[in-house]
C-alpha cells in the first residue's frame, strides 16, 4: 500500500495532488486571486471597486463578454434578458412534482437540467447563436426558478415575472409578492441583494466551477454543465456554507451564548464541529468579499431589522477566532459565507433558500467559464488519473466455494 497522505510528488508520469490543491486545470482570463494578499479580481478589475459602483447586470455582462458594457450595450443586455424570464408552462409542473418540504437548491439544478429538454436547439455547445440564446435564457429564467422553488416551499402560488423590473427586483418580488397583490420593491434591500450577487459573481476554479468546466469538457451543453455546478455547490464544505453558518451561531445561542466552549469543541476536532464560514483554500489571509459584507452587515441589518444578536455574536467568535492559536497557524479567516446569512435573514429568506443565492449569484462566473472553455481550441476533455491501490492480479473464485 502506498500512503497517499504523504505522496505529494510524481509517480511515474501521474502526479498525485489530492484537492488538486497544486494543479491548475485550464488558463482562464475571468478572475484574479491573490489568497496571500486577500485580493479579488473580476476582469482586472478589484472587487471593492465593482462591489461600490457596479451593478450585478453589469458584472454578468463584464464577465461574460470580458469588458464593462457602454450604457447602450447595458440598456439592450437588459432587454434582452427581460424578454426570457418566463418559463415554459409544463416546466411549471415540475415543481408540484416534488415534495413540498424538499430542499430548494436540487429543485433548482433539477429544473436547470429540464431546460435543455425545452430547447433542444441548445443542445450543440459550438453553434454561437445558441449559445448566446441558452447564454440569456439561464440569467432570465434563474431567478424565477429560484423563486418558484421557494413559493412552493412555503405553499404559496407562483408569480408571473415582471418585466418591467431589472432582474434582482423582479426576483424579490416573485418571492415575496402575492399575486394581484401590489409588491413594492425595497430599494435598500435590492442594492443590497445586488451587492452581494456581484460579491458572488465569480472565484476562478472552485468546486462548482471546475464541475461545470469539467462537464462542460465533454461537450455537455450549458444547462447541463450548469445543473451540475448547482449540485456541487450545494455542499456544505461549499456553497452550503451559508445555511451551516446560520445554523452553528443559533445553536451557539442555544447554548447560552457560550463561544469559548464551542472554539474548544472546534479545536478538539469533535467530529463534525467546524467554525463554519471560515478557512478558504486559496485565501489564506481575511477573505476581501467577507470584508466587505462585514463592513455592510451593521448598516444592512439596521435598515432591514435584522438580527443583531446573532451578528454580535459572529463578531465575538470571530474576534475569538482571529486571536486564538489554532486558527492564526491555519491561516483560518473569515470567509464570504460567515457574514451573508446574517443578511439573507434579514431580508426574510428562510435559511434553506441561502445557498439558492449564493447560486443565483455565481451563475455568470459558470456561464463565463464554461463559454472560455469551449472557446478555446486547446481545451481536451477534464480526465483526472489515478493511483491505483487495489488487490493485485487474483483469479475468479466461484460463489459456492467462498
Ligand atoms: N474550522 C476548523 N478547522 C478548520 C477549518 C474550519 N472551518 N477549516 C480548516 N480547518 C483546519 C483543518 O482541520 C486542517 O487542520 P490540520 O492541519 O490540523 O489537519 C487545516 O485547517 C487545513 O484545512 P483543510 O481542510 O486541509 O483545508 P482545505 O483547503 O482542504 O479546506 C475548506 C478548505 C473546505 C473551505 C475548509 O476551510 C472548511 O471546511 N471550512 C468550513 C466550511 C466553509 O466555510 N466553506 C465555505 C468555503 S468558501 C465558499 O465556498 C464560498
């Protein structure tokens, strides 16, 4: 047997990189990340920039197309998008198909990956038009999915989209509206939402990210590849994060409030006890979108009415963290996911809906990567090797003489 936690180096000519945590996969032009620095980039351009004057329409379109748009280019990206909103009226039935109490985020990637039943025309992933088309289809359609999932969750009837609203507006409103009810939009609550899909938008090869290339490498179309990111991110060691965060500072205040006793339990590594929300696998400095989530949470919290019990506790135990031992030799900081629930609570999306926009959000990085992919004449299919430590050669042994 070879010990594989310890075999870092080639083998032969396969070289064995658990995580992939040293091999990069393709050559990609989208974004940036210095992990030592803590710095982010979308296109050159810095994170914070886009996070304070951007808008999530024109981050989708600068990462997609791989510069800003002019406003004539913005104000026609925009209209196309609203003219693909709807869904097909049988892809409606999906959703009373499953159990109402399923969680939101396989109803998403299942309805995704019905997509490419609807428009077979999108099934060739090198006819440029159709790509262009299935490419606006999945930023329209995304979000009223999303908040079809949602409706159904709770047992209330879906929405119509509404055109004559931008994309993040439009969401809010198919979630938290009733039909032939007024909804008027929160303008606060949009920017903010908007802030934090651009804050999402894209992070290079990450496990969603190298899913979708990966599926995507074998000629899959987008909706396929796409369908498969949702379900990797999905993972709790991944998008996931958002919910478990929620989920660990409410059981700390169950607890009495007691950090100290649960940063031991961390430490011991009592099987199953993370500081969820922290450590990052190329971050090994404070995570830049976390930065700036933190330095919005107050301002976000107190105009929505959030909770900021829980958000005093997330500083304690972050400040905790930040100042113990363990955590400063890991190189463990806050990630994007241990502020952004806190936030999403906020707004009134119950936890489960958490990794939904985390997805809403990462969609133009995956539409992105996966267009960079196929248009580049060197990409092969994604084929990972192996070291084999199994039996040996043995020969077949019949059933009745074992
Ligand atoms: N809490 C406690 N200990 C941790 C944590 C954590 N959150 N993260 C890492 N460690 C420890 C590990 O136990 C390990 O310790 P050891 O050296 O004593 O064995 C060391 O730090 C290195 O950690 P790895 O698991 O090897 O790091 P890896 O790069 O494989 O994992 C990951 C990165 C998955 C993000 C990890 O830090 C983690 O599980 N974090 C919690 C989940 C989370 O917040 N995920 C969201 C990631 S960001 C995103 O997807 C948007």
């Amino acid at each position: 047997g070879i010990d594989t936690s310890k075999l870092l180096a080639t083998t032969g000519k396969v070289a064995l990189d658990i995580g992939f945590v040293n091999t990069a996969s393709c050559t990609s032009a989208i974004t940036y990340i210095d992990g030592d620095a803590g710095i982010l980039r979308y296109r050159g351009y810095p994170i914070e920039q886009l996070a304070e004057g951007s808008s999530f329409l024109e981050v989708t379109y600068l990462l997609i197309y791989g510069e800003l748009p002019t406003a004539d280019q913005l104000g026609e990206f925009d209209q196309r998008i609203r003219r693909h909103t709807l869904l097909h009226e049988d892809l409606k039935q999906f959703f009373n198909g499953f159990p109402r109490d399923a969680h939101p985020m396989p109803v998403l990637s299942s309805a995704v990956s019905a997509l490419s039943t609807f428009y077979q025309d999108s099934l060739d992933p090198f006819d440029e038009e159709q790509v262009e088309i299935s490419t606006l289809r999945l930023i329209a359609k995304l979000p009223t999915i999303a908040a079809y999932a949602y409706k159904k969750s709770v047992g209330q009837p879906f929405l119509y989209p509404d055109n004559s609203l931008g994309i993040v507006e439009n969401f809010l409103r198919m979630t938290f509206g009733f039909p032939a009810e007024p909804y008027d939009v929160d303008p606060d609550l949009a920017k903010a939402l908007d802030m934090l899909f651009v804050l999402h938008a894209d992070h290079e090869q990450n496990c969603s990210t190298s899913t979708v290339r990966l599926v995507g490498s074998s000629h899959a179309n987008l909706f396929a590849s796409v369908s498969a990111g949702i379900n990797a991110l999905f993972g709790p060691l991944h998008g996931g994060a958002n919910q478990s965060v929620l989920e660990m500072l409410e059981s700390i205040r169950a607890d009495g409030g007691d950090i100290p006793r649960f940063v031991e339990r961390v430490k011991s590594k009592e099987p199953g006890v993370k500081l969820m929300g922290f450590g990052h696998r190329v971050y090994k400095n404070y995570d830049p979108r976390a930065a700036i989530v933190k330095s919005t949470a107050d301002t976000v919290l107190d105009k929505l009415g959030g909770n900021n019990e829980l958000l005093d506790l997330a500083r304690q135990l972050e400040e905790i963290a930040l100042n113990d031992e363990f955590f400063i030799q890991r190189k463990l900081y806050p990630n994007v996911d241990f502020y952004t629930g806190l936030i999403y609570q906020a707004m009134g999306f119950p936890t489960r809906m958490f990794t939904v926009l985390f997805a809403l959000g990462r969609l133009p990085g995956w539409i992105a990567q996966w267009r960079e992919m196929i248009a580049d004449p060197s990409t092969k299919i994604g084929r990972p090797r192996q070291i084999y430590t199994g039996e040996t050669a043995r020969d077949y042994v019949p059933v009745d003489e074992r």
